[in-house]
C-alpha cells in the first residue's frame, strides 16, 4: 500500500487568506452598524437589506477566518484528517445563508409592493459610501485563493452581492429623488436578491458536492483509469476514487492488478509521479495486486507493496 501524503501546499496561501479575511470582517462589520442605522432613519429597504447582507458578510468572514483556524488544528486518533473539512462546513453555512437573505429580501420586497412606504433619497448616500467599502474588501479578497479556496470564494461572493446591493441602493435612490418613485426601492431589492440566490445556490452546490465525497470538477477519473491501465505490466485497476478532503486538496485510491513480472515500488512511484505532476494529486494511496488475487476479496488481502 502506498499512501503519499504530503500536505505542505495546504499551507501555502493560508496566512493570506487569513489576513485579508480579517481585514475584510473588521471594515464589513464597522460599516454595516452604520448601514442599519442609515437605513432605519430613511425607511430603505433596498439600504436595510444591504445591511443585513453586510451582516451576513461579517458573520461569513468571520466564520471563514475561524475555519481557517480550525482547520489548521493537527490531526489525532479520532479525526485522521484533522480538521481541514471545517472550511467546506462553513463554506456551505455560507451559501444556506445567501439563499436564506435572498428569499427574506422577496419577502420584504413582495410586501412593500402591496404598500409602498415613503422613503427618503438620502440612502443613495449612505449607499455610495457602501459602495466603495465592499469594492476594497472585494479587491483585498482578490488577493486571496478566490479560485481554488471555496470558502474564501463563498465569502467573496458575499462581498461581491454586498456590492450588488449597494449598487442597487444608489440606482434607486436616484429614482427616488428625481421622479419620487418609491417603488425603486422594493425593485431594486428583487434584483439583488436573485443575484444572491444564485451565487448562494452556486457556493452551496459545490460545497455539498465536496461533503459527498465527489469527483472534483478539474479531474476526469475515467481519464485517469485509462491512463494507469496503458502503463506496462498493469492488467487491470478497479475501486478507483477520487474525492477532494477540502478545497484544492484532492485525494486518490485504487487497487492496481499487475503481472508478476512488475517491480511493485517501481510501479507505485511511477503512478504517484504521474498523479503528482498532471493533476496536483499528491495525497494517494494506491495498493498492487498479483493477477491471483480476485477482485472482491481486497479488504482482507495483504498482498500491498510498502
């Protein structure tokens, strides 16, 4: 049995993360008291909605930043992969409550359609200034793993619906305080939080896809198969798996039927390099099997090269 696990590029990247996340939570969080005090002087829903979503904002970077931390705790005897998983939990914490914000908003939205309530210009001010906090946390955020860190790119997309939201504010009261349109406010509310259902709807998808142990996207495990069953002397490879511990942590198992004419080190290097430099796949465990031994009885088999 080969089991490569070598988890130093985990590391990399997490003091990052880590710092912009924090930086990010402290502006959110001080600008979103002064959002909900803004919102309930002038009456704005499309100003109170983006509140609540820069509340939510605080709580996801918060919790971002504390999965981070936890996730860095060591394994032990009961949890083998420590707590690396932690970060895809609260990346799907955080798309349930884009989607939970999302459907309140429609709620609020639908209601004030039926009576609209007056409300004053002066959010689109309050907006602005909105505005521009989340286009600084969402570039700070852009320097971290937005690509490949699914719970840093959950807490990005709050920011970035944030934005939306505050864009939406400024457009309505624009309308508002040129054509007393007060229904601006509830519209431009709806929009915004389609935007969220869907980025909530994306972030929540792919972090569940992780807890049920799926194939990553970027890997193509049939593609795989084939590639190790052309290597010389591989018979056949069957109880293949590919899943991902977390996010840009891929992790790889199979058993390898060989003839007996195969160096059995030889043949676990060559497929941990191969696995290693085309697909980043550094965390494998691979067990080799002689032509005699029949497929179904590998749970009790030893016949593994170490």
């Amino acid at each position: 049995m080969s089991g490569h696990h070598d988890h130093g590029h985990h590391h990399h990247g997490h003091s990052t993360n880590k710092k912009v996340l924090f930086i990010s939570f402290l502006l959110i969080f001080l600008f979103m008291i002064v959002e909900v005090i803004g919102g309930i002087l002038t009456n704005s829903l499309a100003l109170l909605s983006d509140a609540g979503h820069m509340l939510s904002d605080a709580a996801a970077l918060g919790l971002s930043l504390f999965a981070f931390y936890v996730g860095e705790k060591t394994s032990n005897k009961a949890k083998t992969y420590g707590y690396k998983r932690f970060e895809i939990l609260a990346a799907f914490l955080n798309g349930l409550t884009l989607l939970l914000i999302s459907l309140y908003i429609f709620w609020e939205a639908y209601n004030r359609f039926l009576e609209p309530p007056s409300v004053s210009a002066n959010m689109m001010f309050i907006a602005i200034i909105g505005l521009v906090v989340n286009i600084i946390v969402a570039w700070m955020l852009m320097k971290g793993d937005t690509e490949h860190n699914l719970n840093v790119r959950s807490a990005f997309l709050h920011v970035i619906g944030d934005m939306l939201g505050s864009v939406g504010a400024i457009i309505a009261g624009v309308f508002i305080y040129f054509f007393d349109w007060t229904l601006a406010d509830s519209l431009a509310s709806v929009i915004v939080s389609v935007l969220i259902l869907i980025s909530g709807w994306r972030v929540t998808k792919d972090a569940f896809h992780i807890l049920m142990e799926g194939t990553p996207a970027n890997l193509d495990a049939l593609a795989i198969k084939k590639e190790i069953q052309s290597f010389q002397g591989v018979k056949d490879l069957h109880d293949l798996h590919v899943w991902s511990i977390t996010s840009d942590f891929p992790a790889f198992s199979c058993h390898v039927v060989v003839d007996d004419t195969v160096n059995r080190d030889d043949m676990l290097a060559k497929i941990s390099s191969y696995l290693e430099k085309e697909f980043n796949i550094e965390h494998c465990t691979i067990q080799i099997e002689g032509e005699t031994v029949k497929e179904g009885c590998h749970h009790s088999c030893t016949l593994s090269s170490e």
